[in-house]
C-alpha cells in the first residue's frame, strides 16, 4: 500500500475529511514525507490544514531534563488548536526508543496528566482524531524490540487496509453481547483464570471509522490501524489473574509473560516474566485508582498478526487494561496505565463459548 494510498484512505474513508474541516496533523521528523501525504489528501479534499514536527531531541529533552511541574502542564498553543480543528492526525513516535526506558515512573505519571486536558477537549469539541501507529514502525524500534522491520511494516499497511465495514458488522456483534452480558470469564492454556462482571454498560467499537453514531457516543478517536470492542467492567469484580501470552511494548522494552492478579476485586500484584518490573514500579508509585480493571477489550482485524506493537487488535485476542478509563466512559482516574493481551484464550459470556483458544466461535 503506498503512502498516497494510505493517506487518502485515512482522510477520505476513517476520518471523512470534507471541505468544511480543519484538520491539525502532529508530525515527527522521520514521519514529515508520511505528513504530507496527509496534508496534501486533506487540502485535495478541500479542507484547510496545519502541521505541527517535533523532534526526538527535543522531545526527550522535555520529558527528560525539565522539572515535573513543567510537564504536568498544559502547553496552551496545543489546546488553543483544538479551539479551531474539527480533525485530528496524530502521527506516532518518537523514531528510536531506547531513551523512552529512562523516563522515571514519577515523569512517566506527569506526562499522563500533561495529556489529559488534551483527550478531554478533543471529546468536548468532538474532534475526529486517529492515531497512525505507522510512525512507530522504524529501523531503530525493530532493532530494540527484535522485530523483523520489513514484515512489521507489511503487517502495520496491511491491517490499515482492512474492509472497514467487516470490522464494523463483527464489533456491532459482539458489543450487543457484551452489553447484555453479565459475566465474562477468560481462560488460556498459559493459566490464565479470570472473571469480570459486567452492568450492560455501552460498548465502545474502534472500527478505524469515526462516523456521526460514533461522535454521539463520544467515541471520536480511532487507532489505525483499528479493530477492537471495548467495554468498562463492573468495578471491584474482577477475580483471578491473567497472564499474557505474547511479547508487549512498554516503555521502550520488550515485556514478556507480564501477569496481573486480583483480590477482592482490586489489583493485588503485577509480576511476570522479562521486564515486569518497570511496570510494577510505575504502579506502585502511581496515585488514584490503579486498582482497577478497567477496560475490557476484543479483537477484530483479521489482517493483523501478534508479534508487533498491535497485538491488542488481532481478530481473536482479548485485552485488560488497568487504570485510568475516563476516555471509555469510566469512573477510575489516576496517572497510571497498562495492559495485558492474550492471542490465544478462550473467552465465555455467562457460559456460552465465543472465543475457543484465540478462534471465534461461529
């Protein structure tokens, strides 16, 4: 799939970019031929457009060397733009990651609350935004990560240029069982063991589509590439403990075999295998409701593979997130955030079979 492509399928058929808008493109210094492929669809389909770069010198220099009260703080050129856009390309970064390890549970905790103001304003205008998790694709992050860099920018292209509406159909699907669900048990042959109850809470579907349901619902933002239903579990339900199966991302590092454990329906550990210490320490230094489970999260993009920064949206796989779950429509709110994915589980809704070891049942 070439840029162009890409870019006028993102524009055109994900964020329905029309001569009205006024889209913001945030760019990195290796993504500027990617912006302005955006830039370019955009302004072809008549919309007016700004493009904001930012470096990863500067960028770790911020997050870095400055004083925490400096990244707590809004920057108000940022949220002044989103008085004016009506779309949003963010495209992500930074190129190499290996300093990202560096960044302190402490900074890592004032970036998150740096950030918040913005995803609140970019619902409260309701402002069309994705994510292009294109730009994570580079030589530097292959070699940090062991990822083959040619298959995992295949496989990125690939699950971008997915049919939109078959995601759509499937996630419709299984929202309407989540909603009326009200126990969803997750097991793996891993030893995952794992319950949560649920309260016909509103299903959230990323089909890498922001259309005019999704902006009534608040759901104005989209990953790309997409494909995944989410639902906020009842809090203080969950019971067990889930183990991930595939390698995950996290602060520059490969994290392998991480583990959550529940008692009494909060968070009781984090542990694990290569790596899951940085997450345990971000979590038990975080503050506010880092107990949580909360967020539930099934995967639909048949053209994605696990094994990359994505695995959250493979057709088959479940993910729980801990945390912060505001933007899902929750009640937890704390500076603290992670997830565990499972390829291959087997899920039920209050004992029927819909998942059976990463397939979904007919």
């Amino acid at each position: 799939m070439s840029i162009p492509s890409l870019a006028d399928k993102v524009v055109r058929t994900c964020l329905r970019i029309g001569k009205e808008d006024r889209v913001s493109i945030f760019s990195w210094r290796h993504t500027i031929e990617l912006a302005e492929a955006f830039a370019l669809a955009c302004q072809k389909a008549g919309a007016k457009t700004h493009l904001e770069v930012e470096t990863d010198e500067l960028y770790y220099h911020c997050v870095l060397d400055l004083p925490l009260e400096y990244i707590r703080e809004v920057n108000p050129f940022s949220l002044a733009l989103l008085d004016v856009a009506t779309a949003n390309i963010y495209i992500s970064g930074p190129e190499n990651p290996e300093k990202l390890r560096l960044i302190t549970p402490e900074r890592m905790g004032a970036m998150v609350e740096g950030d918040k103001p913005y995803s609140i304003r970019l619902v409260e205008k309701k402002i069309r935004s994705a994510q292009i998790e294109l730009g994570y694709v580079t030589p530097q992050r292959a070699k940090t990560y062991a990822f083959n860099y040619v298959k995992w920018k295949d496989d990125i292209q690939a699950a971008i240029d997915v049919d939109y509406k078959y995601i759509q159909g499937l996630g419709r699907k299984l929202g309407q069982m989540l909603e009326k669900a009200s126990e969803v048990c997750i097991t793996a042959a891993n030893g995952t063991d794992l319950k949560l109850a649920m309260e016909n809470r509103p299903a959230h579907i990323s089909d890498g589509v922001v259309d005019e349901e999704d902006i009534e619902k608040g759901d104005v933002f989209t990953a790309l590439p997409a494909g995944e239903v989410a639902v906020v579990p009842k809090e203080n339900s969950a019971t067990g403990h889930i183990i991930s199966d595939v390698p995950q991302v996290d602060s520059g590092l490969l994290i392998k075999d991480a583990k959550f454990a529940f008692k009494d329906g909060r968070l009781a550990s984090i542990g694990g295998g290569q790596n899951t210490d940085v997450l345990k320490s971000r979590w038990l230094k975080a503050k506010g409701d880092k107990d949580q489970a909360s967020v539930f999260m099934m995967g639909l993009n048949p053209k994605a593979h696990v094994g990359y920064t994505h695995n959250h949206i493979v057709l088959g796989s479940i993910t729980l997130a801990v945390g912060d779950n505001r933007d899902y429509g929750g009640k937890a709110e704390t500076n603290f955030g992670a997830a565990i994915t499972i390829a291959q589980p087997s899920v039920e809704f209050d004992g029927k079979l819909v998942i059976r070891n990463g397939k979904p049942v007919p």
